[in-house]
C-alpha cells in the first residue's frame, strides 16, 4: 500500500492533531450547521451521499450523487495505492465511499473536530486516516500526494491563489488536485453572490458566518494550469436540463503543476 507518514506523537484517540484546533470556527459553524439541518446521525453518514428519504436535503444530495459518481468513475483510470488528501473532509463521507472501491489510503483533513470524530467511528479501517489540520501550519510532507480533493469546501479559504500554491506543494509531480461542489462566479456574479450569502446568514441568525465565507471567481484560476471537467454551463447541460435531466450546478476542476 501507498504510505504517507505522519507524526505518531500527533494522534489523539484516533485523529493526528497536526495544527492548534480553532475552537472559535467550529463552534459557530456547528451552529449552522444545526440550524441547516445538516448534523446527521451516522447510519445517515454511512449512505452519503445517497441519502435516506427522511433526509432534508435528500434533493440536494441526488445531485452530489452524480458529482461522486463522475469522480468515481474518473479515479477508476489511475493506478492503485495513491495517497489522496481529502481537503475539507467534513466526517469523511466521500473518501469513505471510495474507500470501498479502492485501496488508496485517503487522509481525511478539516478543522472540525467533532465531525472528524465522527467520520473515524464510522469509517474506520487501514485505508482511512482522519487528521485535525489547517493547511497552512500543519507539518505534511511536499510532493507527498497523489491527488488532493476539495469537495463543497473551496468557499471557506479566503485567499484561494495563496491556497493553491500551497496544494501545489503538497502534491508530485504527476499528482492532481480536484475542485469539485465548490461554487466559482464569474467577475460580474461575485457581488451579488455576496450580498445573497449575507443576507441568508443573517436571516439565520449568524451573520458572523460571513467573515468564514468566501466568494471565489473563475479568474482566480488563472496563472494556474487548470481544466474544468464538468461544466454544469455548457451547451449540452443546458440542453438536458431543458429534458429535466438535473445534475449539479457546481463545476468540477482539477488543476496540476
């Protein structure tokens, strides 16, 4: 098997706790969260993404349904025993569903302890590490990683250029990073999308939620070597949809050195 090491002195009932855990952050996005109606109990965990039909946001998970399915699918070309880092894992669910397909060794990383916690009880086994960490302090090894995925969690790094030379570091020569879920805007979108987010945050009750928030825009790619894999804009998209096909509207890219 693939192998990353990390510092064994690090783990803590299961979790490497690579960087000083944000209590602050947590706690206010774990209130979100509850008021979204997004803590789910773990026989809910275990499906996602497909989820129950008790599940709120079943809707919305039908569509990341076809996001993993594509990236699924995508994995199936590349050799075995890659070290994939799973960026902004939450509890881990779409490392943990493809842990049941591949023998990859996947490092789930967030700064959600709680969550973190709950996705090692649920998925735990050799191909799965859970790790408290903030990307930019942690001690991980450059050119380490095969492939680096930030799934629905791009919008929660304020300085994505500064992110992104970060992760280029991070991963080989060959190595790949994917955005998937997450939502770009173009240049005359950003404003308003904005002002939505702000709005619904405080409608909620958490307008602090804005300051972790980020609106991130197609040009911020550039200087990058990137390619959009799925684009939810293109013609044949549109089309589909006009035949009620539906399928996410967030793109997926994948970026390499």
């Amino acid at each position: 098997m693939a192998e990353l090491k990390l510092d064994s002195s690090s783990l803590k009932d299961g979790i490497y706790i690579l960087s000083e855990i944000n209590n602050e952050f947590e706690k206010i996005y774990l209130k979100v969260r509850e008021k979204e109606n997004r803590i789910f109990s773990d026989d809910e965990v275990k499906k996602l993404p497909f989820a129950s039909d008790s599940n709120p946001h079943k809707k919305e998970w039908d569509l990341r349904v076809k996001s993993f399915q594509r990236f699924k699918e995508y994995l199936k070309s590349k050799k075995q025993n890659l070290i994939v880092l799973d960026l902004g894992c939450g509890n881990g669910w779409f490392s943990g569903q493809l842990s049941k397909t591949f023998n990859h060794i996947f490092f789930c990383v967030d700064v959600n302890l709680t969550e973190l916690q709950q996705g090692r009880k649920i998925f735990d086994s050799v191909q799965m590490k859970f790790a408290y960490a903030d990307i930019f302090r942690a001690e991980i090894p450059i050119a380490s990683i095969d492939i680096i995925i930030i799934n629905a969690a791009a919008q929660y790094f304020p300085d994505f250029k500064r992110f992104l030379e970060k992760l280029l570091t991070l991963i080989k020569e060959n190595g790949e990073i994917h955005i998937i879920d997450s939502p770009f805007y173009s240049e005359t979108e950003v404003n308003n999308a904005r002002k939505r987010t702000i709005d619904y945050y405080h409608s909620i009750g958490f307008p602090e939620m804005t300051y972790n928030y980020f609106h991130h825009s197609f040009s911020e790619l550039s200087g990058f070597n990137s390619e959009v894999l799925y684009n939810p804009k293109s013609f044949n998209k549109k089309v589909m949809r006009l035949f009620s096909f539906k399928d996410s509207p967030l793109p997926w890219i994948k970026i390499t050195r």
